[in-house]
C-alpha cells in the first residue's frame, strides 16, 4: 500500500519564507467562511465583521489600535525570548502582574498628587513584569527547570494573586460589592493621542519598541549575541557569549514588555483593576510574534491583524449571537495554517510503499 511521508527539501523557498503567512491568511479566511455556511449564518456578512467593521471609520481604527497596542509591546518581548531560544509562554501572567504593580501605585494617587504619576505607574508595570519573568529565569538557570512549564503554570499564579487582590485588600468598599478596585484618580490616566479616541501614547511606545528592537537585533553586538545563543548555543560560547546572560536578558525584556502593556491597560482603557483584565493578550501575541516571523516591522501588521479578529469577535457576539470562543477560533485558524504551510516550506509529501 502507498504511504505518505514527508521528506526534507534541499532548499526551502525563501519567497514562500516570506509569503506564508499571507498564504495562512487566505486559508484562514478561506475556512472562517466555511465555518459560518456551517453556523447557518452568512458567509459573506461574518467576514465582514472581522475584515471590514474594524476599519471602517476613525473611530473604528482608534478602538483598533487600543486592542493592537498590548499585542504589540508583548510580541516584541516575545521575540527576543524565541530569537533567544528561550520559550516564554507565560508573558500573560508577566502582562497580569504588570498591571497589579501599576495598579499599586495608581491607588496612592489622590486629588493632590501631579502627572509625575504616570511615569512612575508604568516604571511599576515594567518592575512588575520583570519580577514575574525573573522567577522563571531563576528556576531555569538555578535548577534548569523547562522554562515553558514554569512560565505557564506562573500564569495561574498570577491570576490568583489578581483575584485575591479584587476579592480582598484592594476591593472598592463603595462598589457595591463588585471585585474591582476603586477607579483610579484622573491625575493617573496614560496620556491620550487624539481628544475623542481612546488611543494612548502607549501606542507611540509599541511604534517606538519596534524601531528599537529592530536596532538591537540587527545593528548592535550584544543583539547577534542574543540570536547566535539560540541559533548556535557552542558556536556563542566559543565565540565569548554568555548562554546565562542570554537567558536573563531575553526573560527580563520580554517581561518588561509584558508589564507595560499591563500598566497601560490598566491606567488607559480600563481604568481600574478587574478580574476581567486578562484578555487573552499574552497568548495571542505568541501568534503576533510567529505571524510576523519574529521580525519588529512584520510584527506591527501581525498585532492589527489579531486585534481585528479580537474585535471582530466582540462584534460577532453582539450581531451575529455567536459565542466568544469565536476570536479564539479565528486566532487557532490561523496559527495551525501557519505551520502547515511553515511545514510545507521545509517538508514535501513523497509517497512511498508501504509494508503490510
């Protein structure tokens, strides 16, 4: 019997290298309109609420760029972690603890405090996620714990640090019993870009990380240090490059990012800390950061593309009545084309004889 195997090609193609992910894109598309046709609802209209709804006017854009932005900053620290070799997957409970120490110092705040505020809260959103990405570099370097473990189950950690935190100590007494902090004083919120959008500088700060990224990683020595440790971990230590120092870098970095988008989530569009501020942000941007084939320019276009599919699925919800999971069906969609057309590029289907 005939057998399908797949055989190394001598030399991947480097213009589906490149084209991939548009190519995941149309597949991505292509069965989100199949899966509508099987819903009962029309094909034609879903795709329209994840395609074209989000960009249809300023207003549309502006709330586009809010969701964009978180996706962004922790993408860019994801791609130092996977450049690095090092598999973060936990930077959704780097993004949590960035935004409980923000929250932290946004609660000092009263009526008397100054704008000097602000600066702080997201220097305390950056230690926060630094802190929690460190306990992972601790244990990985200390013990060689599987950092992919650690930084995963530290998620749930996370989440329950959050909860106790709106269950407990920091719980609003006028809130009539909700689990949420008090809204933080006006002095604290994150600067707006334009009057009448909810767009932040945070946004200028994402742009301003992928202009800086892309320096590290492609114009400075320590940056080849970094990538060289992964690619190559003997070739880095023969070269004088220490795997250790990679490894702290690369954890401390994507931490960083993963607290600042926390802070600016916390003191931008929400306002206060909820239980409800894990987003999902931190996994989808694992899917930013490979969409944009960990590259800092490729990646800004990877966050738009996911935060419409977030938006989209807030807007199938509401119009369509279809269930929440529908974001997450649109983001695996298009991660699992990813890698089968990634496949593709390094593998061919060969068929062979099979023994019975």
């Amino acid at each position: 019997m005939l057998e399908l195997k797949l055989e190394a090609r001598p030399q991947p193609s480097r213009f589906w290298s490149y084209g991939s992910p548009l190519l995941a894109l149309a597949l991505t598309t292509a069965l989100g309109a199949v899966l509508f046709a099987l819903l009962g609802k029309n094909p034609v209209q879903g795709l329209l609420v994840f395609f074209w709804e989000p960009v249809k006017s300023g207003y549309a854009l502006g709330e586009l760029m809010v969701k964009a932005t978180p996706l962004l900053l922790i993408a860019l620290g994801l791609a130092v972690c996977f450049r690095s070799n090092v598999w973060n997957i936990g930077a959704e409970g780097q993004f949590i603890i960035g935004a409980v120490f923000a929250s932290g110092m946004a609660l000092l705040a009263d009526r008397d405090t100054g704008r000097w505020i602000v600066p702080l809260i997201l220097l305390a959103g950056v230690a926060g996620g630094m802190v929690w990405a460190g306990l992972t570099a601790v244990l990985r370097d200390r013990f060689n714990a599987n950092e992919i473990l650690v930084s995963l189950m530290l998620v749930y950690v996370a989440d329950m640090v959050l909860n106790y935190l709106v269950y407990g100590p920091w719980k609003d007494p006028m809130g009539y019993n909700f689990p949420q902090t008090k809204t933080f004083e006006l002095v604290t919120q994150i600067p707006r870009l334009m009057p009448g959008s909810r767009v932040s500088i945070g946004l200028l700060l994402a742009l301003l990380g992928a202009g800086a990224l892309w320096l590290f990683l492609f114009r400075t020595r320590a940056g080849l240090a970094q990538q060289v440790g992964g690619l190559a971990p003997a070739a880095a230590r023969y070269a004088g490059f220490s795997s250790r120092r990679a490894l702290w870098t690369a954890l401390l970095v994507s931490g960083a990012a993963a607290g600042l988008a926390g802070a600016l989530e916390v003191a931008g569009p929400i306002g206060q800390l909820t239980p409800y501020v894990p987003a999902g942000y931190g996994f989808a941007a694992i899917i930013v950061a490979f969409v944009g084939r960990l590259h800092p320019v490729a990646m800004v276009f990877s966050a738009v593309l996911l935060s419409m599919f977030y938006i989209g699925g807030e807007l199938a919800q509401s119009r369509l009545g279809l269930p929440k999971s529908i974001t997450g069906v649109f983001q695996g969609l298009l991660l699992f084309t990813l890698l089968a057309c990634d496949t593709l590029i390094n593998y061919r289907l060969r068929r062979s004889a099979g023994s019975h």
